[in-house]
C-alpha cells in the first residue's frame, strides 16, 4: 500500500513539475517582439488596421509589435506562413475573409485547413459592400436595379475573381435570379474610375472606396450589403429592408481578424484576446477606425471562432452554385 502511495505521489510530482514550464512561459508571455503577419502588401487597409492595433497592443504589453508583409495568392501565402509558425503567440496573422473563409472553397489545392490550422484570437472589424451606381445613373433603389437589369444586360465591377466583392454579387444573383455580368478588374481602383467615367454600370464596392465618392456626391449608393445600416451612411438601407423577395435575410460583410497558429496554449491565447480586446475598446481606436468605415469588433476567441465555421460552408455554397473559377 504504502509502495503504492509512492507511485502515485511520484506521477503527481512529475505531473507538477511537466507544467511549471508552460504556466512560467504564460505569465512571462510576451518575453520578446511580436509578429502581426499581414497577407498583403503595405499600404492597404488590412496593413493599415494591423499597424494601428500593433502599435496599441506593443504600449499596452511592453514589447514591440513588427508588421510583417507576405503577400501572394489572395492572402493565402501569408496565411500559411502563421499556420505553420511555432504556437507560442510571437507570431500573428491578421486574416481577412478571403484568407480564412473564402479561400478554402476556393482554391483547389489549400496549403492549410482553414478552421484546423488556426487558433482565432479576436474578431478585429467588419465592414459591409455597397451596391453603388454612377450619381447621373436613374437608378436609386435595388428594385429600379433589377429593373433595370431585366430590361438591359447590366454589369458590375470588383477587384478580382474570388474576392468577397465578386462572391457577394453572386449571393445577390442566386437570391434574385438578376443575371448580372460580372467584369473582374485589378484592384478596386481602375472599377470606380470606369464607374465614374461612364463604362461601367455598377460596383458591389468596399467601402472605404466607395465612402469618399459618396461623400462627394459622384456615387450614389444603392444599399449596404451588412444586417443593419452602417452608421457613416444612415440613410443607405440594407439589401434585406429593399423589399425584394429573396434578400430577406441578406447578409454578407467583409471582415478581419486576429489568429494564432492551432495548438495556442490556453493562457497565452486569453491574455492575447484581453489585449486586443482592450486596445479595440479604446476611444483613439474606435475613432481612427471608425473614421476609416470600419464597425469594430472585438470579440471573444469562441464567438470568433463561431463566426469562422459559419463563413467557410456560406461561401463555399456560393461558389459551387455559381461555379467560381479562380483565374
């Protein structure tokens, strides 16, 4: 008996011992710089979001936040660069809906498991598409649109086959039956000058875009793709208050987020989530990125993980119903 005894009180003190290390690593958590990966070059909005929040998160956990940038296939080679990262915290993805929702439908052959090779840390914004038409265009309400594309082929423009933009307007054929022509261009940029210009009819446009072309009344937009209104645009109602059968319950926002690579220990990914979590909660925060037309959203690990599990099988239906080809 007392033999046994021994045993057991040795497995308990090793048992102990085995978990000094990683509670010791959690406390100290962070001992050294920290990486926020960016899948995209700099200058963009996910670079911008992820060098704001960095330069929070470094004052607030004394030490230095570094944004990397590793662009390259629609955000997956930065990506897969985190997933296959040590899960210590040091290194951070600021994934986007195209890296980490879109793309596992949409690339055949996918270097990571989107919901197995991630561990999300916080839901950083979210901001909705805009259905916009040249301002001398009769077109003012999504019943006049789909008029207007019943009676004429009409067409659209975004960023590129695949993206959030292209998908949404999908979504919005399959719900309608509208039919539009969809017309891929490089970057959102060369889409709105051709809108503004007169050769092309409509975008299903990013926000921050489309918001400074609205502001000077040269883009009327249409509706906001979100569930509720977007407080920068008040008066711009959703695709689901048009009163069109079948957009009811349309919903679609582009969104971008924390992750860590999978296997995060517990103590380190909470002590990530309350930082961030804390800096977003901040009133410079919330203005500069409200400024921008971002709606912020911190959130906890479960509830952005929960988000993730519904986009991937949401955008994944879109495809296979639309046949979307990655060129």
């Amino acid at each position: 008996m007392n033999l046994h005894r021994r045993h057991l009180a040795s497995l308990l003190s090793a048992c102990l011992l085995a978990a000094l290390p990683l509670a010791a690593f959690a406390q100290a958590f962070p001992a050294k710089p920290i990486r926020i990966v960016v899948p995209f070059p700099p200058g963009g909005s996910t670079d911008l979001l992820a060098r704001r929040l960095g330069e929070k998160l470094a004052t607030s956990m004394g030490q230095p936040v570094v944004v990397e940038n590793k662009p390259g296939a629609g955000g997956t080679t930065g990506a897969d660069h985190v997933a296959k990262s040590p899960a210590d915290g040091y290194t951070l993805l600021m994934g986007v809906t195209g890296s980490n929702a879109i793309a596992a439908s949409l690339y055949p052959k996918m270097p990571y498991d989107t919901l197995k090779d991630f561990t999300p840390v916080s839901q950083v914004v979210s901001a909705p598409l805009v259905l916009a038409v040249n301002s001398a265009s009769p077109i003012k309400t999504v019943k006049d649109y789909l008029a207007a594309a019943k009676a004429k082929p009409m067409d659209y423009g975004t960023p590129g086959n695949g993206t959030s933009m292209h998908l949404t307007a999908e979504m919005f054929d399959l719900a309608t039956g509208a039919k539009l022509t969809h017309i891929p261009y490089k970057g959102s940029a060369p889409a709105l000058n051709d809108m503004l210009g007169g050769s092309l009819q409509s975008m299903f446009g990013d926000f921050l875009v489309l918001l400074p072309q609205i502001k000077a009344g040269k883009v009327r937009p249409i509706a906001v793709t979100s569930a509720r209104r977007h407080p920068m645009l008040p008066e711009v109602p959703t695709l689901a208050e048009s009163g069109v059968p079948g957009l009811e319950k349309f919903e679609a926002s582009s969104w971008q987020g924390l992750f860590a690579p999978a296997g995060l220990p517990r103590e380190v990914l909470a002590k990530l989530n309350a930082e961030t979590v804390k800096a977003l909660d901040s009133a410079d925060i919330k203005e500069f990125f409200g400024s921008q037309g971002f709606i912020v959203g911190g959130s906890t690990p479960e509830q952005f993980r929960a988000l993730i599990e519904a986009e991937v099988p949401k955008w994944g239906r879109v495809i296979k119903a639309a046949n979307v080809k990655v060129d």
